[in-house]
C-alpha cells in the first residue's frame, strides 16, 4: 500500500529568520544556523524549508535545504541548522551572508523518512546528501526526538552511514554521524579517503558477506543516479530502500509541478508525483528513474 501522503504547506511556517552562526565546514560548504522556533519544533527527518534572501530579486526563487538538525534554546526547539555547498547562484549569495542578518524561511515541507522496525538502519549519502540523514540516525538511535507533538519511532538496532563523495575535503561534520553513534564508513572517487570508488563499490564492500534484508532498511539521499544506482542494488538484494530526491523546486509548497518525478502507484502504473509535497522522500521501488 501507498504511504498517506499529508500536505504540510499549510501549516509551515513563514519568517525572517535571525542567522545565529555561518561557518565553513569542508571544501565550499557552509554551516548555517537559523533562529526559527516554529521550523525547529516541527520538523522531522527528510522534511526540508525553503530559503531566499529577503529585499532582492536575484535570485527570485527560493531554494529547498534539508533540516539538518535542531537544537534548543534550554527550553524548546528554536533554532535549526542547514548545511549546503555553493554552487549556483542562490548558494554564492547565501555564502555571504554574516550572523545577525535575516533570511527568509518557510517549512518544514514535505514527507520525510518513515519510521519502520528496523534492526539495521543502513543511511546512504552521496555528495551533500547526508543532510537529510542526520536526525534519522539522532532518533532511531534514542538521542533525539522531532516533531509536534515529538514522535518516537522504534529504534534501530545500529545505524551504519556509507557516505561517498569526490574528495576527502567535501565531508562535512562527519563527527555528527560518529557522536550519535553512527558506524561511519567512507568513499571518494579520488581515493583520499576512505575506499576508492562510489558508495555503491563501498556498499559491496561492506556487504561483501551478504545482507539480512529482513533485518535492515536503506535510507539514501544524494544525486540522482548515485541514488538509482542505490535502489538497484538494495533491489537486486530485496533490502527496503527509500530516497529522498533533490529535484530542482520552484514554490515548494505544490503549486508549480516543478519538481516533478514519476512515481509508479499499487498496480505498477506510473504519474507525476510532486517531490515537494508528496515526497521528497518516496519508495525506491516505486520511482520510475
Ligand atoms: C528536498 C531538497 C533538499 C535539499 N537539501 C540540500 C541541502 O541540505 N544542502 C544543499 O547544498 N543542497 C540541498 N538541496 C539542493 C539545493 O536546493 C540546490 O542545489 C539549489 O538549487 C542550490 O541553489 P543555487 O542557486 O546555488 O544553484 P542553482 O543556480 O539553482 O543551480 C546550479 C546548477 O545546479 C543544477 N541544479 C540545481 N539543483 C539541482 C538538483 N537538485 N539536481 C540536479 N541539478 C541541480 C542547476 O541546473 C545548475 O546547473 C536540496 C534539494 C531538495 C529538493
Ligand atoms: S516546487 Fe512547486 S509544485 Fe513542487
């Protein structure tokens, strides 16, 4: 069956958030915190906001961020961090952005991750896709809880991150994954770090002996066909696996169909899903590459 689908547009909120830090934290990558209670105390794994500068037009569009983490004030959920790499337009301007100016932000949006029982919850990233994995590892392992009212999904057993990018300098905050607990495991294409190769070649490796597919879930997250090549191989292997897709969004809150991808529905016929309200996090089985 397919999961129920809840549009969050209309309960995200709408604000000028404060920039409480904005750091560098790996090659062409920023850490950002923004002070936005009504973001932080809602959001939950795989839920992303949306972005813009506020007094310009250039550009026009906001952009969508993963939530990152949340973090409280002593009292409750108030601020929440983002990290992103610069490369377009939306992401240069932003890198300039000093503590104390606003941003405009909107969220969380979207369906992210579902919670199933799991013993082995295994998180793939690919490039700055580990973003959106984060507080999926914080709450399955019982280190955190997200949401309004906060919900507490059954936790895994362990949490494995395979996580592969370019170059050694392109991780960021890798330390977040291994202080929740995470066993971290890398991949660079130009091996300085970490097995040379894709994070499929990691995945092989790391499965070598083979895979409990009743006892373990893929959570993936990072360019689209790193991410297909993901669905492949947990398919070829009968292992559950969802994806969080990074499709270009216009509005994110349903009006536009920019953010199109086909979904195939119960009886294996496909439509145009939207990733900004019906996903960005779908059924890898059921997502026509
Ligand atoms: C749900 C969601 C969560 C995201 N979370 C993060 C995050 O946590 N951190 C982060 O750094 N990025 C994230 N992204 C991606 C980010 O929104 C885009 O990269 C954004 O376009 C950057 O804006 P820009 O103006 O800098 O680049 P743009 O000028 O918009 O794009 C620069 C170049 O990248 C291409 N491009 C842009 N977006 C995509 C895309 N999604 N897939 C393939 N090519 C693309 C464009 O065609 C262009 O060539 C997320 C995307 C989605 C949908
Ligand atoms: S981004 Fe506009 S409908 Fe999804």
């Amino acid at each position: 069956m397919t999961a129920p689908v809840v549009c969050h547009a209309d309960e995200a909120a709408v604000l000028r958030a404060r920039v409480v830090s904005h750091d560098q934290v790996a090659d062409a990558t920023w850490r950002i915190r923004l002070d936005c209670p009504s973001i932080a105390a809602r959001a939950v794994s795989g839920q992303f906001a949306m972005l813009r500068l506020p007094d310009r037009c250039d550009p026009l569009l906001a952009r969508p961020f993963a939530v990152y983490d949340v973090f409280s004030d002593g009292i409750e959920p108030r601020y929440a961090d983002f990290i992103y790499l610069v490369h377009g337009r939306f992401t240069r301007a932003l890198a300039d952005v000093r503590p104390g100016d606003e941003i405009l932000a909107w969220g969380p949006l979207g369906n992210g991750f579902t919670a199933p029982t799991t013993e082995h919850l295994v998180l793939v990233a690919g490039g700055i896709g580990q973003t959106a994995l984060l507080t999926l590892a914080r709450e399955r392992l019982g280190l955190a809880r997200y949401g309004l009212p906060s919900r507490e999904p059954p936790r895994a057993g362990r949490v494995t991150l395979c996580w592969g990018a370019r170059s050694a300098g392109m991780f960021a905050c890798t330390d977040d994954f291994r202080k929740a607990g995470c066993d971290v495991h890398l991949a660079t294409l130009d091996g300085s770090t970490g097995t040379k190769g894709t994070v499929v070649d990691l995945l092989d490796q790391r499965f070598a002996a083979g895979i409990d597919r009743t006892a373990t879930h893929i959570a993936c997250c990072g360019p689209e066909p790193m991410m297909e090549a993901v669905a492949g191989w947990a398919a070829a292997r009968g292992v559950r696996c969802e994806v969080s897709l990074e499709t270009p969004m216009a509005c994110g809150i349903g009006i536009c169909f920019t953010c199109v991808a086909r979904i195939r529905d119960d009886e294996g016929n496909w439509d145009y899903r939207r990733t900004c309200v019906e996903g960005p996090v779908f059924d890898a089985s059921r997502v026509v590459w």
